[in-house]
C-alpha cells in the first residue's frame, strides 16, 4: 500500500464511488419503474425493456447481485479510505473516528441519497439501459447469490413469510380509477372524464339516468282518430311508448315513421295502429345502468320502460340516456329535453324541479346527495317534508334553491342561487 501513489488511490476511491453509486440509482430506478408502462414499451420493442422485464421477474436474484456487488463496493471504499488515512495521519483512534465519519459521508451522499434521488425521478431513463449490465452482473455473481438466497429464504420460511403473496399485480376498480385520476398531461381531461364515468357507471342504476314518467311522452291510442293524428303530427320522438287509457296500460312502442302511411290516409283506426307496434320492453327499476347497457345490447334494444315491483311505469330509459353518462351529453333541442342552463352573471339559475340530481351535479359543478331522491323536487320535498304552500328557500349544501312554481302536489321550478363558502376558524 505503501508504494502506491496517493493520486492512484484517489481515483480508486472515485471508481468504487462511483460503481456504488451506480448499484444504487440502478436498484431504484428498477423498483421504480411502471410495470404496465414497462409492459408497453417492451411491446413496443423499446431497447432494454424486455431485458428490465426479464430482470423484475427474478427480483430475488436481481436485489440479490445489487446488494451484493454494493455492499462488496461500499467496504472497499470503507477499508481504502481507512487506510489511506492511517498511511498519512498514523494508527490511532481519533484518525479511525474522522476517516469512518468521512466514509459514511460520501457514501451517503454520493452513493446512497443523490443516486436514488435520481433513480427515483428518472427510472425509465436509467432502468432500461442499465439492464444489460445487471444482466451480465446477475450471471458473474450467481453462485453467491444463490448461496445468500438459499440463507434467506430459509429465514423467511423460518418467519413464516410467503413472498408470493406480492406477485399479483392485477389492479380493482378503484385502483384504476385513481391511475386514471393521477394520469394528469399523460391523457387528456375529455379522455379522463370517459374513462371516470365508465368506472362510476356500475355504482349507478337505471332510476338514476331515466326520463322521469312525467315527462316521458308517449301515445295514447284510446282517444279519437284526430287525437291519433294531433299527438303524432306534434310528437318530438321517432320512437313512442304506446298505451290505452293511462302510461300503465303500455301496448307497445311505435316508430313514428312507420305511421306516417297512416296521416296520409283519409282515415285509420286504432287496430291499423297496433298493427305497426313493437313488444313493449320492461326494465325493472334498480337495475345496474352497466347491466342495462348489455341488456340492450343483447337484446338489440334502445329504449325501455322503468317499472317499480308493482308493476307502475316510473319511468323511461333509453340506451342514449346511458352513454351520456359515459362520454356527456349529446346536442339537443327537444322541448323538455336537457337544457344546457348555466349560472346567470348574478349567480343565478332557474331549473325544472323534475330535473334529475345527477345532472344537476354535473351542469353546475355540485355535490348534492344522489343516494335518496334522484330529482330535485323529490330532494325538496324531503327537506320540508311537506309541499310548501308559497315561495320557499332551502339551503342545499353550497346553493340556495327557492321555490317558484308548484303545480299539483310537485314543484315544477326552482331558483338556484350561489352561496360564499362558510369559512371555518382556527377551532374548526
């Protein structure tokens, strides 16, 4: 040691300083890396990726060669600098002391927190081409490494650990809808906001995206030949629910287009009408929207009734109805339809009180309970417990909404109106 030049052992100890450095950025950036990302890129034929792949599929032996070569590395450093400082400053305990504190240092900085750091940021930069190294490295150390396995796996059988337990790697529902969530630049917002809808789809039911029955518009055949012509010449849908007398008397549904040979005749009666139906199609209420959704598929449906046990139409569901809630709303100018109201400049708003409470949430940005009633009259009328007799406010959480217009025993309108966010003090 003595006859080596003091510039030879300075680089030695940036050598081994920086090999450690490189076993441990190589370690995090492989434990980093995004296995499904990894799994496209190696589909991609992305150089190093189906090397990084092979490597993560062996982490025993893979964590096995880093520690080993890194620790091997690290007691080099320790034992050169050690010497280095007893050859200049002599054999006692004071220069021990400094030249051990001067090691852990440099390890630590240079060798432990600045390469994870790195590795951690950058794991698909560095992992991939440092694959090829590990894999050269994991076959040069291999005898050692399965000797120090062989002891370890002993000690976890002995603690009775089962490390396959960590081998799935498949993902819930919600655990994709927070990698959804987090994707951030990675995928545009339109995208996100499909793929968020689609995860929430299966937490929702036909009741919660139906047509209201009061507002399904539907034909009533028990009514005169003029009655007939008078609701088709005036109908907003290419697709009716027909019914004799009242909505739970449904017949069938009728496209409107086949009936137009009927208004261009000098006269029709019912039984020509009936001819040209369809089965009526029933859905019972609480279905899952997802599983409605294949229903129609299946069934090469688009629209059906809602009906509760007893068998009362409450409302009407179209295949339409469903996908809005995927990819949002389609353009429409039926009246009755969705309206695309907005917030006026005073922060006020005027909504039909059958107007559903998801979509409310969803056109002004609110959080109002879709648990319990699914409409805004129904949510009114639970919060007063009683039809009001007059104009009424109730505060629903951040917005006010007051009663205009009640009609029968519902409330037909509401104002909205924007409330300041109560601001909470120190105490809560």
């Amino acid at each position: 040691m003595d006859s080596i030049p003091l510039w030879a052992h300075a680089l030695a100890l940036i050598v081994l300083l920086l090999i450690s450095g490189f076993f441990s950025i190589a370690e995090t950036s492989m434990m980093a890396l995004n296995r499904f990302r990894l799994r496209y890129l190696e589909e991609q034929g992305k150089s190093g990726a189906a090397k990084a792949a092979s490597l993560l599929k062996q982490t025993d032996k893979l964590l096995g060669t880093i520690l080993l070569g890194n620790n091997l590395v690290n007691t080099a450093v320790t034992a050169l600098v050690t010497a280095l400082a007893i050859r200049q400053f002599g054999n006692n305990d004071s220069v021990i002391v400094i030249a051990t504190t001067a090691v852990a240092f440099l390890i630590i900085v240079f060798c432990e927190v600045t390469p994870k750091v790195v590795g951690a940021t950058f794991p698909e930069r560095i992992a991939l081409p440092s694959s090829y190294l590990l894999h050269f490295l994991m076959r040069l150390f291999s005898p050692a490494v399965w000797f120090v396995n062989q002891i370890s796996g002993a000690l976890l059988k002995l603690l009775r650990i089962d490390t396959s337990q960590g081998a799935d790697t498949r993902l819930s529902t919600e655990e994709l809808r927070a990698i959804v969530l987090e994707s951030g630049r990675f995928m545009p917002a339109k995208h996100r906001g499909i793929l968020v809808n689609l995860f929430d789809l299966e937490h929702i039911t036909v009741d919660d995206v139906m047509t209201v029955r009061g507002k399904v518009e539907a034909l009533n055949i028990a009514t005169s030949e003029q009655g007939i012509r008078e609701q088709l010449a005036t109908c907003y849908h290419n697709k009716l629910p027909v019914f004799e007398g009242e909505l739970n008397q449904v017949i069938g549904f009728l496209h409107v287009r086949r009936a137009l040979g009927l208004l261009g005749r000098e006269t029709f009666d019912a039984a020509d009408l009936r001819d040209l139906l369809a089965e009526p199609y029933f859905i019972p209420s609480g279905t899952p929207a997802f599983a409605q959704l294949q229903f129609f598929q299946d069934n090469k449906q688009r629209l059906g009734l809602v009906v509760d046990e007893y068998g009362e139409v409450i409302g009407l569901v179209t295949l339409e109805d469903i996908i809005e809630e995927i990819i949002g709303e389609f353009t429409t100018s039926t009246p009755g339809g969705k309206s695309h109201a907005q917030w006026d400049e005073d922060g006020t708003a005027t909504v039909e009180g059958s107007i559903s409470l998801r979509e409310l949430n969803r056109r002004f940005d609110l959080d109002l309970p879709v648990d319990g009633p699914k409409t805004l009259n129904g949510l009114l009328l639970e919060q007063l417990q009683e039809l009001p007799e007059g104009a009424v406010s109730v505060r629903l959480g951040e917005i006010a909404a007051e009663v205009l217009t009640i009609q029968g025993r519902v409330i037909r309108s509401a104002r909205l109106k924007q409330l300041p966010k109560l601001q909470e003090d120190d105490d809560g």
